[in-house]
C-alpha cells in the first residue's frame, strides 16, 4: 500500500507514481535523486508514455465500435502543434497513426521526417489551420511528392479556389471542409475557422461536385469545450453530425468526419475521466443521428494533442525559500511560471503538484511564486485551488509539476529570451532499449547567459 502522501489524508496518485521511503518515485526513477544529478529547474519526458496512450485510445475506439456494430473505422492523429519537437513525433508516429499539422513550416517538419525514413509510404497527413501562400505551396510540393496521403482541410473561399486552379498539375486531390461552428445556438463563441454551412453547401455545388477531379471526402469542425466539461460538447457534436448526413445526401464521396480534440488529460491527482465511457459516448452519438437520418455512419477522426503527450513530462523545481506572511506563506521556486509553465498564468491552467521529498513531514498551505518581478509569476493561478501543500520543513525541498508536456515549450518561445531573462531549463529525454532498459539523454542543457546575450545582440 502507498505511503500517505498527507498527514491525515490519503491521496490518490496516478498509476506510474510511487512513494518509498518518503520520496515520490516515477516507474521506479527517484525523482530527488534524478533532480540532484541533473540539477533544476528540470523537464523530463517519458516517451514510452506517448505510445501507451495512443494504443490505449486505440483500443478503446475498436472495442466499442465492435460492440456497437459501428460501421465506420477509426484512425487516431497526433497534431504537431500540443508538441513539435522531433523526439515527440517520431516517436508517435510509431503507433502506425495520421499526422495533423496546422503551419507551413510543418511541411518542412514532415519533409524532414521522410527524409530521415521515419515517415512510411502512405503515412496519412492532415493539412489544417489557415493557409498562408506559403502553406499553400508546400501542401502542393507534399502531394507532388507522393510519399504521404495528404488531406489539406478547406478553411475559407480563397483557400479552394487556389486548389481548384492547380488541378491541372495535380489530376486528382481529396479535400476536407472545416465547418464553422457559429450557426450553432449552443455554441457560444463567434468563430473564425472554417466555413458556414450555406458556404459549404454553396462551394461544393458550384465548384466541386461537377469536376471529377476534385472530392470532398471528410468534414471537420474542433470544438474548444471539451468532452468532459459539459454536455455542450455533445450538443454540438449532434448538430455537426446532423449537418454531415445533409452534406452525404448531396455528395456520395463524403465518408469522414473528423472531429478534432477535446479529449482530457489529468489535471489534477483528483482526475477520474472515463476515457472509455468518453469513446463511447462519441461512437454512439454519431451512430445514433446517422440511423434516425438514415445515413451511412462516417468514418472517424480525432487530433488529440494533449491527451497524447501531456501526461509523458514533468517539471521539477527546487524551493529556494519559505517566506512566511500574515496570510499567506509564500514558497520561491528556482525557477518561473511565466517561462517555464506559461499555461499556469495565460489560462490559468492547472497541474497535478506534488513534492519530491520530505513526505514524512506535516504539510502546511504554500503559494509558489517564481523568480520574476512580475506580480503573476505565482501559482497556483486560478478560482479552483487556493494554495499547494508542501512539507513543514527547513529541509532542501523539490517539487513536480505533472503531466506538463503540452505547449509550454511552444508558447514560452524555447530557447528564446524569456521574460526577466529567466533562462529556459534543462530538459531530459527518458527512453526504453529492446530491453525495456531506461536510457537517459539530455535534449537540452540549461540556457546559459553566453546564449542569452547573443540573441539580444550583445555577443
């Protein structure tokens, strides 16, 4: 049985967390002993993570569309924007799983991967996201290619016609449709993406339907609400799926819908999330308007991102000081929030927060702050939790943020200058061998001030 992790309350922690001898542990790594030899701020990421949650995903998709008798398949893409870094996506992409991307140099991302022969013939590309001219002619230049399957999805008037005047050169091309989710009345915000559904309806009458050179195949939309924050999820997904059996009525090449993310990641210790209800819940709601519209039920895509990769990193600090208030007592970090978990204050996400060592000890109420003069460099950051608990002692303490490996190199501009000139940290890949031997490389060492300077033009 796991030690208590506090005084007089017994916590819950994931699976791959551990307590011995009153320090927490990750699938057998002492996280003290780890954060010692590396030195903090720390990130280190898990890649055999990445795997276990898409093939999870994987097998909950297949076993409920068996039980259903769903008649569509289904094929799991991870999108390149929760994180780009090459140790990430070559590693998804071992999963025999569709690449999602959103930017023109992703094109290059993708050439890249196929140069170096980790990309397969026939690996399936979706292009998303708003199409710059630059965009737009590396989707052209990856088609011509013709090593990967690639679907650029329709994001406004302009974006088609561009294709439609390349048919020449490209004979044939399968597109998709973003539909914009603001004829919804249960979708609250007014959006930008994509194209309304008169628009759809227009565009594929007039432009698509009698050249046979070009098909709409797949119908996509992304709602922000995620699946497991309300039923306004599902009310939307109802009514795109009532929009797509219109769609298929008109147009027999249609087979697909793809219906981004959405799907959650624990954000705290206390996250209990039926992913494989979640799953079902999706089959189901697309099976049931098809069979009440009488049409054939799509096939199905999903783009998660960070339920992919969110829950393979954690971020480890080092308490510098208790500074004890009227009110509040305050612990600093050797590090920022700002910097190094910019979701923390940008949208006042949360993170499962747990300490390294010391567990032996009473647990008092701390505000973590970080090493910037800016008064919203602090954590926690939001109307949920009020403060963090932390051992009652003068012993050297190091903490863990879990499951933070969505975003948070990409939104603090890594190895850029950060705010405060607070240098990005160090960060660690943590892998397994045919042996199922870990095996530890350092990615990226701590930014040094050399590096900092030369940036801002000082070197």
């Amino acid at each position: 049985m796991k030690e208590n992790l506090l005084i007089h309350q017994e916590m819950e922690l994931p699976a791959e967390y551990d307590i011995k001898d009153f320090k927490l542990f990750y699938r057998d790594i002492d996280l003290l002993r780890l954060s010692k030899k590396y030195g903090t701020p720390l990130r280190f990421t898990f890649l055999p993570s990445i795997l276990e949650k898409i093939d999870a995903m994987k097998t909950f998709f297949k076993e409920v569309i068996e039980e259903t008798d769903y008649q569509g398949a289904y094929t799991y893409y991870y999108c390149t924007k929760s994180s780009h870094f090459q140790h990430i996506v070559s590693k998804a992409i071992q999963s025999n799983i569709g690449i999602e991307i959103s930017s023109a140099y992703d094109i290059d991302l993708i050439k890249s991967l196929i140069d170096d022969g980790n990309i397969k013939a026939g690996a399936q590309i979706i292009c998303n996201g708003y199409k710059t001219p630059r965009y737009q002619d590396g989707i052209i230049s990856l088609i011509q290619q013709n090593h990967c399957s690639v679907l650029p999805v329709i994001d406004s008037k302009s974006e088609l016609q561009y294709y439609l005047k390349k048919l020449d050169v490209l004979n044939n091309i399968e597109i998709g449709m973003r539909l914009n989710l603001s004829f919804l009345t249960s979708y609250v915000n007014e959006s930008r993406f994509g194209l309304s559904p008169k628009d759809i309806l227009t565009l594929f009458e007039n432009d698509i339907q009698t050249d046979k050179r070009i098909a709409l195949t797949t119908l996509h939309f992304f709602n922000e609400n995620g699946m497991a924050e309300s039923d306004d999820y599902w009310d939307v997904l109802e009514e795109v799926v009532r929009f797509y059996c219109k769609l298929k009525r008109l147009n027999p090449y249609l087979t697909t819908l793809d219906i981004g993310g959405g799907m959650p990641f624990r954000s705290d210790t206390d996250s209990n999330f039926d992913i494989r209800f979640l799953v079902q819940r999706i089959v189901k709601t697309i099976q049931d308007v098809c069979q009440t519209e009488c049409v054939r039920e799509p096939h199905i895509i999903t783009e998660f991102g960070k339920y992919t990769v969110a829950e393979a990193t954690a971020t480890i600090f080092k308490i510098h000081e208790k500074k004890r208030g009227g009110s509040v007592n305050w612990a600093i970090v050797d590090g920022s929030f700002i910097t190094h978990l910019p979701d923390t204050w940008a949208i006042r996400q949360e993170y499962p927060v747990l300490p390294v060592n010391n567990l032996q000890e009473e647990k008092s109420p701390f505000i973590l702050g970080g090493l910037t003069c800016d008064s919203a460099d602090f954590y926690p950051n939001s109307n949920k939790t009020e403060f963090v608990m932390l051992p009652d002692s003068n012993e050297e303490q190091y903490i863990t943020f879990l499951h933070t490996g969505a975003y948070q190199e990409a939104l603090s501009g890594f190895g850029g200058v950060n705010h405060c000139l607070i240098p990005s940290l160090k960060h660690i890949i943590i892998d397994t061998d045919i042996h199922n031997n870990l095996q530890f490389s350092v990615f990226a060492e701590k930014q040094n001030s050399d590096n900092v300077l030369k940036i801002l033009g000082y070197r």
